[in-house]
C-alpha cells in the first residue's frame, strides 16, 4: 500500500499491504505477541476484498476504494493485486501486484506480503467471519490494521462488534480511517477478474 506516484502498496492488507522493514521505531512501544484466527482455509480467503476502515498512513494517503485481490499461485503462495483510487471514487485505479507466502503452515494466518524484493511486510490475520465475509488484518508492531470485506460495505452491527475488539488486539479504534468505496455497484470484481487473466 505505498503511494508513490503511481507506484504503492496496500495491506494488506490491504490488505496492502508491505510494511516496511522495521515497523518500529527505537522507542516505539512494546507488545504482547499478536494473536491469530486458529485457522485459514486459503481457498476461500481467495478473491476479492474491500477495504472497510484502516489505520492510516503514508502509503495509502488519498486512497479511496482500496481493493485487495488474493490468487493461488502455483507454487503455493497467492498472488496479491491493490487497487487505489487516489482522492476520488471515479480516478482511474492504480495497482501494485505482489506476492504472499504463508509463514505459519499450521494456521496459515500469518503471512508475508512482498511486492518489491527484498522488503516483505507482516500480514496476520488476527479476525475472520465463519463464512468468509470480513476479516482484519493486523500485525505485531501495531502500527497497522485494516477491516476487509467482501462487499464495499459493512452492516453497523458488525463493524461496531470489531470495534469493541480492537483493545484486546492492541489497538485503538478512534484512530480508524473509514475508507470510501462505491455503493452503486461493484465495478471493481470484473476488472479485477480480466486484469488477472491478462497479467498470467
């Protein structure tokens, strides 16, 4: 989720979604370790996701329907395409393709996401729906987090259960930035769809 030019990288994660390299600063507080859901079936992680709210930050400023799409790959990692309208719902999209290899085989909910090598970033994923209709995606520094659905919006009973989480997680909910996205359609899965056969 980094915006630069047109170049950027969302979490996740946009999710987004490379981090950076350190996370953390000299004096930046300390943590317990960051939870994760039990389980990931990757398979129906797979798809498309809207970005519901963040945290902000630098690589996502002006970022309006912010879009992940997650693909296997044949070698076991999924394919990651951000999406970002920057300052308006109707500017053309910028993408940023990356990569995202499990790191944690037995829940599969911590991942690495890397769209320039060699910079990966910490993707985990810390809440999921049953049925695979939200998810948030944190990671240990805290310094990040993103609400994701499968549609461009969220019903108000459960984006306020998530919030009402977030301190147990380590995070502060007045901080989230809720991200625009559009509610008269959903554009986005087609061309994600066709620009995805086309990139293979």
């Amino acid at each position: 989720m980094i915006v630069r030019n047109v170049v950027w990288r969302i979490v996740l994660p946009v999710l987004g979604l490379t981090v950076g390299v350190g996370g953390c600063g000299v004096f930046a507080p300390s943590y317990p370790p960051l939870a994760t859901v039990d389980y990931v079936d990757l398979d129906r992680y797979t798809g498309t996701w809207y970005e519901i709210a963040r945290y902000p930050n630098s690589f996502e400023q002006g970022c309006t329907g912010v879009t992940a799409q997650y693909a296997p790959l044949p070698d076991g990692r999924l394919r990651v395409v951000n999406k970002c309208r920057k300052s308006s719902l109707n500017a053309p999209a910028d993408r940023q393709i990356g990569v995202a290899r499990v790191v944690d085989r037995v829940t599969n909910a911590k991942l690495k996401v890397q769209f320039f090598w060699p910079f990966e970033g910490d993707y985990y994923i810390i809440d999921l729906d049953p049925d695979y209709q939200y998810a948030v995606v944190g990671e240990p520094s805290r310094e990040f987090f993103w609400i994701l659905s499968r549609t461009p919006s969220m019903d108000a009973a459960t984006f306020d259960a998530i919030l009402a989480r977030m301190p147990d997680w380590g995070y502060d909910p007045d901080r989230l930035f809720l991200t625009p996205q559009r509610t008269d359609g959903e554009p986005d899965v087609a061309e994600d769809e066709a620009e995805s056969v086309q990139d293979r």
